[in-house]
C-alpha cells in the first residue's frame, strides 16, 4: 500500500507519495535484493573520505583525504572489519583517485594541477603528470587495450574549466599524452541554455563505453564527448539540465520542518535561477539510455533538491518529485537547520546491476543518507530503502562481484568515514533491537531527540523530547519490531502555543498523587545568557503547569553556570525530589585529584530547594560531560540507583568516551547548590560511579548519545541525538535490568 503524503497542488501536477515502512515490501514487490550496512570505517587522525575506489577483486579501497593531503589505503578483505593498510602523502589537496583497470595501480587527481600514479603494492607515489588546474573528478577506462583517463578539471580560478583525456602510460606516466576538450565558446553554452556562460566548470564525470558525460555544475549543464580516439576526443553536444517542476517544500528558516511553500515559484521572483538543477554527480544506466543527476545546487534556491533523469540527448524524463525529501522528513533525516535554501542536497549518484537488478543510489550530502532506487526495464526507479551514511556522503563506490557497496562521508571538516552495505536476498529490515525510527507521513515530522522516558506500565511505549532544533513537543515511539513507529504525542505549549524550550530531558511525573493522571517532567538546558535552565512540568495535554529555576546566582549572566546545563531530569522513588544531571562543571570549579567534576543537582519539591551532589568526570581527550539520566533500580537499602550518560564531545576516529554508568546518593550529604567544587567541598558529597556499559562501539562514529529510558521489563534503550537531522537518530536496545 501507498499512502499520499502531499496531495496533487491544483494547477502544479504535482504527486509526492512514499510507502510506510511496513510496506516496503509491497512497494517493492518483485525487487528481490536490498542493502544492509554492515560496518563503518572511521577515518584515522579525524580527517576526510571524499572519493573512494576498489581494486578489481573488491578487497581492498582507495580514497582521496583532501584534509589530510594524503590517499588512504583499506582492506576489506573482511568487509565486517575494515583495516586501514596504509596512507600516502598527496603532494597537494586530493580530490578524487581511481584505480585502473588491471589492479595493480590507482591514479588521483590532485590539486593545484599534477595527476599521480600510486603503486598499490607499495602504496606510493611513483610518477606526477602535469593537467589543467583545478582536477575535481576522475574516471577511468579501456579502449582498444589502452586505459584511458578523463578529468574534469573546474579551475574556478582565472582560467576556464576543460576535461583533460589521458592516454596512461605506466612505463613513463609523467609522458602520458594528454589531450584538451576545452569549453571556450561562450556562445555555443549558451545556445545550450547554460548559466555563466564565461566560466565553465566541470565537475564530474562518468563513462559509458565510448562516451563521457560530465556536468558542469555552476553551469547548469551537462556535456557528451566521444573518447573513440583519446588522443581526438569530441564534444559531441551541451545541454541544460534545466529547472525543476513546482513541488511542495520547506522554504523558512524558522526551525520548522513544514513543507508549506512551493519551489521554485515562491522565490523565483527574487532569485533568477531558482530551481536550476545545478547537477553535481552524474551516472549511465546498464544500457546507456538514461543519465542519472544528483541535483545538488550552488547559490541558495537553486538546486533540484532530489535526482533527475534524462536521456544522452538531453531530454527530460523525470526526477523524484519530492519524494526523497519528504522520504527523509519521515525518517528523520531532514536536516532543517540549513535545508531551506537547497533541502536536502543529494550530491552523490550511481548505478550498478546486482544479480538481474540493476540499482541506483543518490546520497544526501546535509541529510546524510542513501536513497536505494530498484530500475525497472524502462529504467525507472522505484524506492527501496533510505539507510544512513556518515556525516556528508560524497563518494558512492557500488562493488558488485562481492555483493557490496562502499560510501565515503567527508564528515564535518573531517571525522570521515567509509560506510560499508552488503547485498542481501529479500527486503531487509533491521532487527528489533535496532528498530529504525520512522513516522507516517511528510505531516509528521520529528528529528533532534536529547532526551527519553519509558512508560511506567508498557513495555513498548517511549517517551522523546525534541532539543531546540523544532519546536517543543513530546513524542511517542512504538518499540518492538523492526520499526519504530514515532508521531507527535502531545506539543509543549504555554497559553495554547507551541512552546521553544531548549528540551534535553523527560520523565513521566510521578511525582503527583494520582499517577495515571501523570503528564511530564521536562529538563530544559539554558544558554548562559539570555536562557535560563529550567524544570518544566506538563500535564497530560502537555500544557505547562510551572517552571522550576536555578538561583540566580548559579545561573544568571555571568553566573556559575555555563551553557552546558540540564541534561536531563528523572523523580526519585520516594516522589520528593527531581534529580537533574548538569552537563559540564560550572565556572571557577578546581580540578580534585586531577578530576574535573560536574554535578547532580536536586529539586527538594517538599522544601522547594535546590541541593546538588558531585560527580567525577573521566579523563580522557576532548570535553567531557553528562547528558540524561534515569532511575534503574534500588539497592538491598532502598535508595534509587541512576544510570546517566557520560560522553565526549568528538566523532568517528576521534571518539574515546560513550558511557552508561550507575551511582547512587546513599550516604552522601547535599551541598548547597551554589558551592564550588574544590578539595574541602566535594568530601562526603561525591558519587561513585560504576560502569554499566561501553557503548562507543555500539554508536561509532556519532558524537551525542542523549537518551536513556527503562522500560517495566527492564529493557533499557539508548538514543542519539541525531543533529535536527543531520545524521541518523540511532536507537539501541542496549541490554535488560533486572527490575
């Protein structure tokens, strides 16, 4: 079955549908493989994987690091466990690498302008080959025995952009002939319909038997050349890769995810190109009929924000309609904090034919996930799977004798990564214990969840909290199958409107007398200026019933307090007090036995006042703090025992510390909640703690693991913060408690 998520706008043509996630299998009736990730390769020294390539027998992968000026080297022989082999210095910024046709060597461009030959068995650098400057993509080869290299060179300096067509020569590589296709008559471009004509930019390149269609991304174009003869090679047409139909989309900064606007119409009038495709990545179908564009865009509002199709002729066949963003919105990948001018920016395109199906995947660089399309004979796409990458996939690298598929993530100014999927017969689904997380439709949209809480009477409900990426809601997750299953439980409001709290915390409040009348207890963290942490409690509709602060002293402008604040919230057993985990130490704290410490601060609702506890924080490289905490049990004398999150703030090859530990407040003597840390302070006031569980494998290579919540049974779950949409909001049932 196929559920509508955006009705047809009257005059626009415009349908945008996408199957629920339980029926997938449906949608892709007849489709009998599908992909499941299987590991994921940090870069190491925290830098960049932007184009990645594989040796002929699929066991081992190059890729170009332009943050580490270096190539890097994995073997995947075991394709569960990839090994970084080696790396080599570039000589410059690498910007993409290719390994030629016989496997023994690979070839990289580097910028400002040397093509490098790398010897694959000593992984070095043996010959540079003088191109035009300004290398971004290479493609390789065979034609008539010879191996051939083609290079869009994007020279955004004073020249203009061009394609280099080299005949490797592995005997003197630095010899090699090369031969120019240049784009130096501004009247054939625009003739073509071409934007900036004076300055052509090439950006990508693929090859299908004899010929090479690049795209020249600024440029909104797209060229054929013929490489018959690579020592001739012609330009065998231009055309414009043109402007999308109208499609609903999300067009405000306004930390909304609302697809309310229509693109490009609303913002043609102030901005001339809206809508152009602008196409990065480019891709053949298996029989050469189709091209295939990810539709990244430059300039705000421009770009297609999803794939199109056309034929080698230029002519338009179709694109996704929408369907990918609204897909991502329902999945939780709708990066919102930067999506209104160009949505989701697929920047990545391939194709490859696995067994008798033939695929193509289109990455999202902001929202940082795969699209998987099955093509039919006519060569139209139908939706399999949207699976998550690393941070901002560039490379797609399909590996079809092994059954896999590599994507590079360039991460954010590195923490890189190579994510690896295998193909699997049938439709896969995740297991249970790794439930996806996705919601019903476009209408529904959910993403940033800081903070979580079980239901105190089933197992399968999980209450969410949303930071100040969207406004403030509680969510409701439905756990136990494959799926996830989230929608709005109620909004927070204040006077009937949708409150904006920073949201990094939630518990069910059990503190009232009549507990199934219970609403929630929400932890909101400030900013250390002009936002104040609060205790924030909710009745059932959601409607706030007061708000709890720290003194003004503590937290205040240029109070103790910075604005790593509350991280989280949960009631004691005994329902007296509201115990709140504070993120990082406050100002002016001393450092005790070389331990920095944060604290556990507590809400005495009897007395109404605030106490707080100390708590040591491990040492160990970046800056460390505590985010959510839950109750999870009682010792034999009946104190409450809690389970918080103590992390680092790094990612991927950097990561050290992701933590579940326990402690309890027994025996220990509260503090006055504006006390300092130091060595006569924190005596007979400090927690000690116990490791529950390492979960830095478990949620590699992602940074803000912020979510804790015990269910009835004992079931406790762990969520990431997945960014407001930027990366995958992981949840892990990480193991059972006894109760």
């Amino acid at each position: 079955m196929i559920r509508t998520l955006l009705a047809a706008t009257a005059g626009l043509g415009l349908l945008v549908a996408t199957p629920l996630a339980s029926d997938n299998a449906a949608a892709v009736r007849g489709t009998t493989d599908s992909f499941q990730p299987i590991a994921t390769f940090s870069v190491p020294e925290s830098t960049a994987a932007e184009i990645v390539s594989a040796t002929p027998d699929g066991r081992r992968l190059v890729y170009s690091d332009a943050i580490g000026q270096r190539f890097g080297l994995v073997d995947i022989s075991n394709p569960a466990r990839p090994a970084q082999l080696a790396t080599v210095d570039a000589g410059g910024d690498p910007t993409s690498v290719a390994v030629l046709p016989g496997g023994e060597y690979a070839i990289g461009a580097v910028q400002p302008g040397t093509l490098v030959l790398i010897d694959l068995a000593t992984f070095q650098i043996t010959a540079r080959l003088a191109i035009g400057e300004g290398p971004d993509a290479v493609a390789v080869t065979t034609i008539a025995g010879q191996t051939v290299a083609v290079i869009a060179i994007e020279n955004e300096g004073a020249a203009k952009g061009e394609v280099n067509v080299v005949q490797v020569d592995l005997a003197d590589f630095a010899a090699s002939p090369v031969a120019t296709v240049r784009f130096d008559d501004p009247t054939a471009l625009s003739a073509a319909g071409l934007l900036a004509v004076d300055d052509p930019q090439p950006e990508y390149v693929a090859i299908h038997g004899i010929l090479a269609a690049v795209t020249l991304q600024e440029n909104n174009g797209i060229a054929i050349i013929d490489i018959s003869n690579p020592a001739a090679p012609v330009l065998r047409r231009l055309f414009s890769a043109g402007v999308v139909a109208d499609r609903p989309a999300d067009l405000l900064d306004d930390e909304t995810i609302a697809f309310t606007g229509i693109y490009p119409s609303d913002v043609a009038a102030s901005v001339p190109t809206a809508g152009s495709r602008i196409p990065d990545a480019i891709a053949w179908s298996r029989d050469g009929n189709v091209l295939f564009t990810a539709d990244e865009g430059e300039e705000a509002y421009e770009g297609g924000r999803g794939w199109s199709a056309r034929d080698p002729f230029g002519v338009f066949l179709r694109d996704d309609g929408g369907e990918l963003e609204a897909t991502a919105v329902r999945y939780g990948h709708y990066p919102d904090g930067r999506s209104d001018a160009k949505g989701i920016e697929v920047e990545g395109v391939a194709t490859a034919v696995y067994g008798t199906t033939e695929f193509m995947f289109a990455t999202s660089e902001r929202g940082s996930f795969v699209g998987i399309y099955a093509l039919d004979h006519a060569n139209r796409p139908r939706f399999v799977q949207l699976l998550p990458t690393g941070l901002a996939p560039e490379g797609i690298l399909p590996i079809p004798g092994r059954n896999l598929l590599a994507i590079a993530g360039e991460g954010d100014d590195g923490d890189g990564t190579i994510t690896i999927y295998r193909r699997v017969r049938g439709l896969h689904e995740p297991s249970d214990r790794e439930p996806t997380i996705v919601s019903r439709s476009v209408r529904e949209p959910w993403g940033a969840l800081s903070g979580m809480a079980a239901s105190p009477s089933n197992d399968t409900t999980i209450y969410a909290v949303p930071d100040n990426a969207l406004p403030s809601s509680i969510f409701r997750l439905r756990v136990g199958g494959p799926y996830a299953d989230i929608r709005e439980h109620v909004p927070v409001t204040i006077g009937g409107v949708q409150a904006r709290y920073d949201l990094e915390g939630i518990t069910v409040d059990t503190s009232i007398a009549k507990p199934r009348r219970a609403g929630f207890w929400l932890a909101s963290e400030g900013n250390g200026t002009t936002t104040r942490n609060m205790l924030v409690q909710v009745d059932r509709s959601g409607a706030v019933v007061r708000e709890i602060v720290l003194p003004a002293d503590v937290d205040a402008p240029g109070g103790l307090i910075t604005s790593n604040g509350f991280e989280g919230v949960a009631v004691s057993s005994d329902r007296r007090y509201l115990v709140v985990a504070i993120q990082r130490p406050f100002r002016g704290d001393e450092t005790v036995g070389g331990l920095a410490h944060t604290r556990i601060a507590r809400y005495d609702l009897r007395n109404e006042r605030w106490e707080t506890f100390f708590y040591p924080l491990t040492v160990s490289p970046g800056t460390i703090g505590l985010s959510e905490i839950t109750v999870v049990g009682q010792t034999r004398q009946g104190s409450d025992i809690y389970a918080v999150i103590e992390r680092d703030n790094r990612i991927a090859d950097a990561a050290n510390l992701k933590q579940v530990l326990t402690f309890t407040l027994e025996g220990l003597s509260p503090v006055d909640i504006a006390t300092l840390a130091n060595e006569g302070s924190i005596a007979g006031a400090t927690v000690t703690k116990r490791l529950l569980r390492d979960v830095l494998p478990v949620f590699t290579p992602y940074e803000k693991v912020e979510g804790l919540a015990l269910t009835p049974s004992g079931d406790l779950w762990v969520g990431l913060d997945n960014d407001g949409g930027e990366v995958e909001s992981r949840l892990v049932r990480l193991l059972r408690l006894r109760r």
